[in-house]
C-alpha cells in the first residue's frame, strides 16, 4: 500500500476553492487537485481533466448536486463527484481519486487503490 504524502498545511487552503499539488510516489509524479469544504471535508482529485487533457481541476467550480459534493471542470463543464472522481453525467469517465485526511494541521493524501 502508498504512504501517505504530506502535501500542506490545512489553513493554507482556502474554502470551496482549490489548490493544485505534485506529488511524487512510487507511481511516479501526478497532479493533484486539493479541496476543503465549507463543513471542513477534504477531498483530493486528479488535476487533469480527462475531457480536455488540461491541468485544471484546481480551478474548477466546487459545489453539490443533492448530498454529492462537486467539482465542475472550468473548460467543458463536466460535474465530477468529489468523493470518488466519477463524472456524473458520463459514466465510465473519472479523475483519478486520491485519500486525503489532516494530521496535526496537515493535509496529507495517497492514492486510492495503492
């Protein structure tokens, strides 16, 4: 199984809004999309928008659909669940999903599945 990476400290992070991060396992280096919601969630995504191929999922627009936390794609518009990467209108297609969680003020995320 990956370790977990230390990415950041959690109040460097600013609310409903995303922040880009490299991390570099024993898969290699990925770009990593870090949120943190209003109700203090955290979530962490693939940064590559499979739609577009453009690293932009930090800058996409965090919202819901019903009690599914969202991020829409700033370029095609594609909602993504937050919580596991699945787009929500395109079955089949999802950012990479990565498990994230704060140690001591510390945001620290591993890949799912690793």
């Amino acid at each position: 199984m990956s370790t977990w990476t230390p990415i950041c400290h959690t109040n460097s992070l600013s609310t409903e809004r995303g922040a880009a991060a490299l991390v570099a396992n024993d898969n290699g280096h990925h770009q990593v999309a870090l949120f943190k919601l209003a109700c203090g969630e955290l979530y962490a995504v693939g940064h590559r928008d499979p739609f577009s191929g453009a690293n932009v999922m930090a800058r996409g627009i965090v919202g819901n659909r019903g009690d599914v936390p969202t991020i829409t794609s700033p370029v095609y518009k594609q909602v993504f669940d937050l919580r596991t990467g699945e787009a929500l209108d395109h079955p089949g297609v999802k950012l990479e999903s990565w498990d994230s969680r704060d140690i001591d003020g510390v945001i620290h995320v591993r890949a799912i599945g690793a």
